[in-house]
C-alpha cells in the first residue's frame, strides 16, 4: 500500500512538472510581450498565455515586454593606468622582468 502511494505521487509530480512547462510555452508570446489579467476588487494578478487564455469581464488587461528598450549609452570611463606607472620600482632592486 506504501508502495502504490509513492508511486502515484512520483506520477502526479511528474505530471505537474509537464503540464506547467506546456502551460509557460506561451509566456512570453513570439513577440517577447507577456500578457496578464488584473482584478481590481481582490489585486489579483494572473498571468496568461494570450494564445489560449483572455482576460474575464470583471478584469483588466496588461501586457509588457520581456526586454524594455535599449537605454542611453554612458559616459565613457576614465583611461587605466598601465602597470609601469602603478608600480614604482626601486632602481637599487635587482631586475624581475615578472613585476
């Protein structure tokens, strides 16, 4: 009877694993936008796969894209020392090449 009850809960995981990954095919759309229904009354958010699923009379509909625009460039950063100028050497010192 142990036996019967893991087996079937390794089957009813397995099976929950396969339906959320058809489930989250669809999200985000080929488009990159990700559709979503908002209840007003309850603050309910619902993500949905628009292919298969609309937004309810008592709910409102959102979309956003997965990637925003491409923002300003920044400022170009300063100019790296090289190493010569970061490493003082004491000219009494034996050469090292490896400094």
């Amino acid at each position: 009877m142990v036996r019967r009850l893991g087996t079937s809960a390794v089957g009813a995981s397995a099976l929950l694993v396969v339906a959320g990954s058809v489930a989250f095919a669809g999200i985000p759309d080929s488009s990159g936008v990700i559709h979503a229904c908002y209840h007003k009354s309850n603050s309910q958010l619902r993500i949905i796969d628009s292919s298969v699923d609309s937004c309810r009379a008592n709910e409102t509909e959102l979309t956003w894209n997965q990637t925003g625009p491409q923002g300003p460039q920044g400022p170009q950063g300063g100019r790296r020392a090289s190493r010569a100028t970061r490493v003082q050497l004491d000219p009494r010192a034996p050469r090292d090449h490896r400094a």
